[in-house]
C-alpha cells in the first residue's frame, strides 16, 4: 500500500513544506503507525479491499501524517511525554518511572485516522482478514 507524496499534496490536498523525499518518509510512518492498530491487515490485504475501504485508508494515512506534521514531526510519535514544564510561578515534573497514559508499545494514531480505519472495518477486533 503506496501514499505517495502527490497524492497527498494533489488528491487529499495536504500541506507540508519540507521535499517529497521527508514527505515519503512521514507517510511510510503514518502507514506504519496505522497498520499497527490494523494487525498488519493494512499493508498484507490492501489490494483486496474494496475501492471505497482502499480510500478511506488512504484518508487515514493522510490524516495520520497532517496531525504528525502539525504535532512536531517524528518526536510525536515519541511515548515519553512531558517530563517537566513551568509557566509564571506554577511548575510540573513527571516522576521518572511516569507514563504519558497510552498503552506501551504502541504508536500514537490520530482520532480522525483512527475513525476512518474503523469505518473501513480494518481496525484488529481479535481476527486476521484473509
């Protein structure tokens, strides 16, 4: 399963100023991040869904790269959340063992994304498509 960086650009009518090589690399994450929550079903049965279900996984990955560009770029997909901020006189500091509240050993997946993949019915519910 291919998003190339035209069809981000061109069809879905994403943004993203940096070369289509970076942009290659961002979608293949986003495919990656994706087909994690898909149990792999994404990149190994992709040809045999229906073209509405091929579109709306294509969306998916599009969104997935958007909220991945708009939240700073690969760190995002980084589980370690904030370990300390201060604004005036109010200071926050994670203890060293804290975790950001997602599940460990998984990448982040937009909402949007998320919701498409569910309605294209790829989402794992404990079986593999075949």
């Amino acid at each position: 399963m291919t998003v190339t960086p035209e069809y981000f650009r061109n069809i879905f009518g994403g943004s993203f100023d940096g070369s289509d090589d970076e942009l290659s690399k961002l979608l293949e994450l986003s495919v990656i991040s994706a087909d994690n929550y898909c149990a792999g079903n994404i990149t190994r049965n992709f040809d045999r869904c229906s073209a509405r279900q091929q579109e709306l996984i294509k969306k998916a990955v599009c969104y997935q790269t958007e909220w991945i560009i708009s939240n700073g770029g690969i760190d995002c997909l980084d589980d370690s959340g904030i370990a300390s901020a201060a604004l005036g006189g109010f200071s926050y500091s994670a203890a060293a063992n804290s975790s950001s509240g997602s599940a460990s050993n998984t990448i982040k997946l937009c909402q949007t994304a998320y919701t498409l993949l569910l309605n294209a019915g790829m989402i794992y519910r404990g079986t593999v498509v075949v």
